[in-house]
C-alpha cells in the first residue's frame, strides 16, 4: 500500500515534534479534494501529514495508522456509509491498542448520527464549511502525542 507523505518544518519551541495526522477516505467515496484541501491546509499550519488515497478499507486505515504512529486519525467520508465504517475503524484502532489516538470526522454527516459516533469513539464532526483554522486549532487542543 502506497501512502502519500507531506513533509513540514516545524517550530521545536511549541512542541518536540508535530502532530502527525493521517488522512483517510475509507469506503467507496471517490470524492477527494475536500481530505487533499485538509491535508494540504494542515501540512500549513504545522502538522506532518500522510493521506491514504482513495477507497480505503478500515482495515488498510488501521494498518496506516499503527505503521505511520499517528496522533489523529481524520476520516472524510461522503458516502453516507459511516455508522459503518467509523465504528469499524475505532474498533480496529483499540484492538491495536491505539484506542488513545485522536479519531476525528468530516463530510456529509447527518446531525442524528453525531451522538453514536461519538459513542463509538469519534472525539469530532467537522462538516461542510469548517475552515482548516478550526481543525488545525481543535487538533492542537485536544491531540496528545503518541510516545
């Protein structure tokens, strides 16, 4: 599996290291630009950044997100397949013992979902008009760095 990387020079006085934050579309959403906007956005404000590409399983999420040693794991899913795939993806996290990471989710997410993503262990809903500013600021709030 071929993950795409995105790079940054960081500031070491905030932090040791960025966040690192994997960008997912998992399922058969083939519309990207919104997680390839984010990711570029977030490589901006700081954060080191790896983007999956498209139709990805929860399994090939998980397996990226223990490879790559993530801090946040942000799925962006249009599809309006995620009370199944969410769950499945932090099921699979926890069962890798990543349960710590930072699960966030943006897309076309009916508000009636919200409270069981939540549930199933989504810290965040970013959906249509979020500016990356808010992301970037919810990220460095609530994120904490893997060791």
């Amino acid at each position: 599996m071929a993950l795409g990387r995105i790079r940054v020079r960081y500031d070491r006085a905030m932090t040791d290291r960025p966040l690192k934050v994997l960008i997912a579309k998992p399922g058969l959403d083939g519309h990207d630009r919104g997680a390839k906007v984010l990711a570029r956005g977030l490589r901006d404000e700081g954060f080191e950044v790896v983007y999956t590409g498209l139709r990805q399983t929860p399994e090939m999420v998980a397996t990226a997100a223990l490879q790559e040693d993530v801090d946040v794991v942000g799925l962006s899913i249009l599809s309006g397949a995620h009370m199944t795939l969410v769950p499945r993806i932090t099921r699979l996290l926890a069962e890798q013992g990543m349960g710590d990471v930072l699960v966030t989710v943006g897309g076309i997410i009916p508000d009636d979902d919200v409270p069981a993503l939540r549930e199933a262990g989504v810290a965040a809903v970013f959906g249509p008009g979020t500016t990356i500013a808010a992301v970037a600021d919810y990220l460095r709030a609530n994120a904490k760095p893997r060791d």
